[in-house]
C-alpha cells in the first residue's frame, strides 16, 4: 500500500509542479514590482528636497529588482527540493504567510483551477515538513480529525473523548481509535478552526497530521505556521462538513514514513 502511495503521489508532485511555478512566479512579479515601483516613486518625489535620492533611485531600484530575482531563484530551488536550501530563511513558511491569498487571487483571475492550486500549496507544505521530521517521538504526534468525519447519526459523541466510540465501523472513527491503539498517538476531534488551535497550543504537539477539506486544511496550515503541519485531504461523498470520510491507509503510510 506504502508503494502505490508513493506512486501516486510522485504522479502528482509531477503534475503540480508547473502550476505551482507558475503561481510562484506571477505572484513574486507582482509583490516585488509593486515594492520596487513604490520606492522608486518615493525617492523621486523627494528628489526635490534631496537631490542625492534621484540620483540613486536607479541603482536602488536595480538592486530591488535583483535582490527580487534571486529571491525567485531560492525559491524555485527549495519547490524543486522539497526543502530548506537556506538556514534560517524558511520558505515554507514565506510561502505559506505571504504568497498564497495572491496566488489563490492569480489563479482565480487567469482562469486556473483554484482547488488543484490550493491541493498544491498543501502538498508543497507536505514536502517540506516531511523532509524535515526525522525520528519524530510517538507520543507528541497528534492527529486532527474534523467532526464531520463522524456519522452524523450516531449518538456517541466523540469530539469530547474519542474513546467513547463504539468501534461499529459504520464511519471511519473507529479506524483511528484502532490505530491509534496500534502506533499510540493521541487523536483529537475538533468542532472548529478556535477548538483546534485550543488544542495545539495546549499538547504543543512535534507533529500534526490534519485531516479536513482543502479551505480548512490551508487556513488551518496558515495560522500554525510554528508548527509541522501534514494535510490530509478528506473525501465528501455526501457534500461538504457531512458524513466525510478518508483512506486510513494514506494517513497510516506517512506514520510509516515518520517513524
């Protein structure tokens, strides 16, 4: 099972890649050109009162632009490889605060798929932190289940203790606690975007396997940026936050990977 995974997977790293490159490239264009024609337009409107500045305004609007294409460059490579090329300087992270919302905003604008370019933000993000988490300790993984992910007919609620599930196999609840038995990691349901950062901030977890839809799961990314967060995207048979479900087999895989 390890082995398709990570068939499928290489099949769509492929197939992201070129659309992430793009979105990369069209946002840094437009950040760094509106930095760099705002410099250049304050410097010459105060060339007036400081004659020095007009003089320079080229040279510091080239330097603008380079320091712009190098940071391109890095970025391109660290998309590449999957990882942090500079110490200190975490381009995930960079992309995740700064870059995303303009490319969500591009994509939207030159008629891209937007839902195939926030599932590749989320698997770009994926990348980095597995690359990064070696030998992580059992005992501080989390795994984060969205409520949905329990039948919605079931009278055992689980959001406050997961253990309260019956294990009837009628959803996939029962699944987790079986694995979580199995590799002992503690799981935690959450009715919402507040009660999941609640519970972050409280176990202060070394690794977090998310499951939830791609608006949650990139929101959710967004605001733990301090934290290894891996998304996985869960599946909606029965329409968004209803009786969603997910391959427990893809969750087991990257455990496997972790250890």
């Amino acid at each position: 099972m390890v082995n398709s995974l990570d068939k499928k997977e290489d099949i769509a790293r492929f197939y992201n890649l070129p659309l992430l490159l793009l979105l990369l490239y069209i946002s840094v264009g437009l950040l760094w050109g509106a930095v760099c024609a705002a410099v250049f337009t304050a410097m010459k409107a105060l060339a007036s009162f400081m004659p020095i500045l007009g003089e320079r305004a080229s040279l510091v609007f080239i330097t603008l632009v380079g320091l712009g294409v190098l940071f391109t460059i890095i970025m391109t490579l660290s998309i590449l490889l999957r990882r942090e090329i500079i110490p200190f300087v975490s381009v995930r992270k960079l992309w995740m605060k700064y870059l995303v919302k303009v490319s969500q905003s591009v994509s939207k604008r030159v008629f891209l798929d937007s839902d195939k370019a926030v599932r590749s933000f989320i698997h770009l993000n994926n990348e980095f932190v597995m690359n990064e988490i070696k030998g992580c300790n059992k005992d501080k993984i989390l795994i984060l289940l969205p409520h949905c992910i329990q039948l919605n007919s079931c009278a055992f609620r689980i959001t406050s203790d997961i253990k309260n599930c019956r294990k009837c196999n009628e959803c996939m609840v029962s699944s987790f606690v079986s694995m979580s038995e199995k590799f002992g990691f503690e799981v935690y349901v959450s009715t919402g975007g507040t009660m999941a950062r609640m519970a972050l901030e409280e176990r202060r977890p070394d690794l977090i396997l998310a499951v939830a839809c791609e608006r949650d799961l990139l929101s959710g990314i967004r605001d733990t940026l301090a934290l290894p967060v891996i998304g996985i995207l869960n599946e909606q048979p029965n329409g968004p936050c209803y009786n969603t479900t997910v391959d427990p087999a893809a969750v087991e895989a990257v455990l496997k990977k972790v250890f």
